[in-house]
C-alpha cells in the first residue's frame, strides 16, 4: 500500500492482522520473507504456528471463524 502524491510516496507493508470472535483475540504475524505465522495465546500459548507464505493464504479475513479487526502496517 503506498500513501501520497507521486513525488512524496510512502510504501507501507502488511505486518499483522488482529483477529476477535467469541470475546477472545488471536493474530497472524507476518514476517519480511512473506511467511504467516498464527497465534492464539488460549491454544498455541507461547507458539506461534507456522501457516505457509502469505500468497497461499485463502483468506485474510477470517482466521479460525474470527474476523480479522485490526491491519498493522509497517513501513518499508
């Protein structure tokens, strides 16, 4: 995603997305190889489980029947 006029452009890439469903939160992480990581504190606790390159993921809008609430971005 890249945000302003052609001369002053700033490219932003997605970091992490924050999941809520069932008054619980989970998260997917996504590192700078493109790899989605998921954790649920309640089931993976301490882990995160590794769920393959960000390409091959179906949908970013669900994860485990929650709906995806917060995007976090980060700067390139």
């Amino acid at each position: 995603m890249s945000v302003g006029d052609k001369d002053n452009k700033i490219a932003y890439k997605l970091r992490g997305i924050v999941y809520f469903g069932d008054v619980h939160f989970t998260s997917r992480i996504i590192n700078k190889k493109g790899d989605v990581w998921y954790h649920d504190g309640m089931t993976t606790k301490e882990k995160c489980i590794y769920e393959g390159p960000f390409k091959d993921i179906k949908s970013i809008h669900f994860a485990k029947d929650r709906k995806a609430s917060i995007l976090i971005y980060s700067i390139m």
